[in-house]
C-alpha cells in the first residue's frame, strides 16, 4: 500500500468511527429535538434556495461538456419546483411523530408468550447515489428522525448541488446543537471509492444503492454491509371516469 493510499483509508477509518459515535448521540436525543433538527434543515435549504439552484446550473454545464446522457442530466436538473418539493417533504418528516422504541404487535405469536417490536435506530447508512441532488437531502431528514447517522456519496455529476446541500444541512444541524457528524457528505472523484465505503465494517449497517442498474450491482457485489435495493421505473395513474 502506497503512502497517498493508506492515508485516504486512515481517514475513512476515522470518519466512519466518528459518524457511528454521532449515531449513538442522535439515538439518545428525544423526538422534539430531532424534529426541530429537521425543521431546521429544511429552513437552510429555503437560505440556500439560490445557491443550490446556481451550484446545480455548474454542474449541469459541466455535464453537459463531458456529454453525460441525456437520462442522467434529466435526473441532474434541479427545478425550483423539484427543489421546493424537497423542502416541502422535510417539512413533512420534522412534523410527523418519533417513531424511535415505538412498540409494535408483532406479526406471530408464540404460544405461552407475549411477543412485540419495537422500532429502534440501525446506526450508520450510506447513501450512493447517481444526480438526483434532492434525495440526499430527503435521505438526511428520514435518517435525523429515525435517529441514524448518514453518509452521502453522490455522483461527480452533481458534486456542486451535493455539497452546497449537505453544508445547508450540516449548519441547520449545528445551530440546533445535534452532532452534524451524523451527516457526512464523502466528496465525488476524489477520496474513497464506492468499494472503500461499503467495506467499512463495523460502522456501516445499512448501504442503498440509488442509480441505474450498473450502480446497484456493483455495490450488491462489493459490499459487506446489508444492502437494501432501490428500483426505478414508470410509474402510471388510471384515472375513471367513474
């Protein structure tokens, strides 16, 4: 191993620890302040609603140079509107209820025994994910509520949407005292690869491969940590006139 090498693993190594030392922190804050986390997030994306759309404007004529498909740069283009939704459903999520050690009826029960579940944080999630610069946002404001700890990789594609997002998020996080180590944002065509990421054990719990089919199957094939599979297709609406 080479020195420049080694250097980039011992910085993963220290970065995964400290985002898993987050995760326990933000398991143990109550629902209230979570939700105020995630309100707060939400209010940092509407202070950087220009410079997000600006950064996105960079990346997509960056993309465009490199001749990315078409597909990609449709997935790339943030919309005030897309962008105003993103906000809208962090909004959404600071509102609903705390669903951390919510107890559960389970779906079997055994005989002589009472059995439930109760809902309870997996620690550490990675999010890989190809455009789409909203969705690392909609990520972190699933993962503050659930009490889990993040970390983005995004496509070289949007690394300018996805940094100015992820320090909108970072600051939200900081100014209502949660430890914005908790969300990580690990910097496209540079640093760790998708393979040194999804073979961080024992920090990492969860990885969801979010791309085309090619993404997915080389995180499936390379990752030591469950992977949850994510799916795009069309969706349709029959509308009746009865």
């Amino acid at each position: 191993m080479n020195t420049d090498s080694g250097s980039k693993a011992s910085k993963l190594h220290d970065l995964m620890a400290s985002v898993h030392h987050a995760s326990w922190t933000l398991a143990n804050t109550k629902g209230e302040e979570r939700s105020r986390g995630i309100e707060a997030m939400a209010q940092g994306m509407r202070n950087s609603f220009d410079d997000i759309l600006e950064a996105n404007t960079l990346d997509l004529e960056t993309s465009r140079d490199m001749a990315v498909p078409d597909l990609i740069l449709d997935w790339l283009k943030l919309t005030p509107e897309r962008l105003q939704m993103a906000i809208a459903i962090l909004e959404r999520i600071g509102k609903s209820s705390d669903p951390i050690r919510r107890v559960m009826n389970a779906s079997y029960q055994t005989d002589q025994s009472q059995t439930y579940c109760q809902l309870m944080p997996l620690g550490v999630i990675a999010l890989i994910y190809e455009a789409f610069p909203e969705l690392g946002a909609i990520a972190a404001g699933f993962c503050v509520k659930t009490g889990n700890s993040l970390i983005l990789k995004g496509s070289s594609e949007a690394s300018q949407s996805n940094q100015v997002i992820a320090q909108a998020l970072q600051n939200a996080l900081d100014e209502v005292g949660l430890p914005t180590g908790c969300l990580e944002l690990l910097p496209s065509g540079q640093g760790a690869s998708i393979r040194d990421l999804v073979t961080q054990n024992p920090y990492l719990n969860l990885v969801i491969p979010h791309g085309r089919p090619t993404l997915l199957k080389q995180v499936i094939q390379q990752s030591t940590a469950p992977v949850l599979q994510s799916a795009i297709g069309n969706c349709y609406l029959y509308w009746s006139a009865n």
